[in-house]
C-alpha cells in the first residue's frame, strides 16, 4: 500500500491527522471496489475462481456484485460479439459515478484470434478501459494484480475527477 504524509497535530492532547480531502475520499474508493462481473468465455472461468476463498478479494474491499447500480468497477473478461456490446454499454451507463473498467483477456482487449465480422476487436471501442489485462486466460492471481494496480490509480486521481480525463493502464 502506498503511505502517505500525515501531519498530526495536538490539540488538548488528542492526536489529530490532517490529510486533504482527495487522499481520504480515494482511500475510501480504493479500498472497497465492487465490481460488476460480466464473463463472456474461457476468462469469466477464472474470474470466478478468484472470487473463491483462496484469492479471497474480500480482504481487499473487493465485494462482486451482480446489480450495476450498486457496483464501481465492471470487469469485462472474455469474447464481446457485436450483439453483446449493445447490453455491455448499458450496464455501463448503468453504474454510479465514478466508474472504472478492466479488460480481462486477449479477446476482450483485441478481439484475440476471433477476426470476424461479429467480434467487436477491443473492449475500448465499445466502454472506456482503465485497465488492459492481457492473456488467454489471465490467472486469478493477475486479477489479483489488476486490481490492486486500479487501487493505485484510484488513489492518484482527483476526488471529482471526469471520465473524460482518464488514462489506462497495460498490465504486461
């Protein structure tokens, strides 16, 4: 975890932290994501395995939800086919401010090895991605990875911060 710079202050002899309001909303952000799963192929097979007690994302703040009005985060793992990326929009749209997206697996990021006319070729064309995780299929752990590098870039972004403004992040 990041450490950041806390003045303390005494006053009557009670320690008092003094951070600005950024810092205090974004470690509250990042240390409890809930993610909206939306598994799509091979990827959604290991994106459950890392809701399991081995991984235990709970620990981490990172409690899936099934609702999008109620999740952050939308992972999107696996193959987007044309017809589906009418519905991914809408979930999206759906989530609360602010949002983040992670692009789990080759065919998500690229379209992968499906070249065709019915294959949206990236993720990105559709939503905006905050973070590309490649391979076929990623491991719970790099999951794992993934969403603790979001926890970082939460942290440094602005507490009204504008999804115009967003930049991603590769994991390689």
């Amino acid at each position: 975890m990041a450490q950041h710079q806390v003045n303390y202050a005494s006053s009557a002899g009670l320690p008092i932290a003094l951070t600005s309001v950024d810092k205090l909303v974004n470690w509250g952000r990042s240390n409890s994501l809930w993610p909206l799963t939306y598994g799509l192929a091979c990827c959604a097979i290991e994106m459950m395995a890392s809701g399991a007690s081995r991984y235990d994302f709970d620990r981490m703040g990172t409690i899936f939800r099934a609702s999008p009005r109620q999740a952050d985060v939308m992972i999107l793992a696996g193959t987007l086919s044309k017809k589906h990326s009418e519905f991914a929009r809408r979930l999206y749209d759906q989530m609360t401010e602010p949002k983040w997206v992670i692009s789990m697996g080759s065919c998500a990021n690229t379209g992968g090895m499906f070249n065709t006319y019915a294959t949206v070729q990236g993720v990105d064309r559709i939503i905006p991605v905050d973070i590309y995780l490649p391979g076929c299929a990623p491991r719970p752990e790099t999951l794992q990875y993934a969403m603790m590098m979001l926890q970082k870039k939460i942290r440094r972004e602005s507490a009204n911060m504008n999804n115009n403004t967003k930049n991603s992040l590769r994991l390689v």
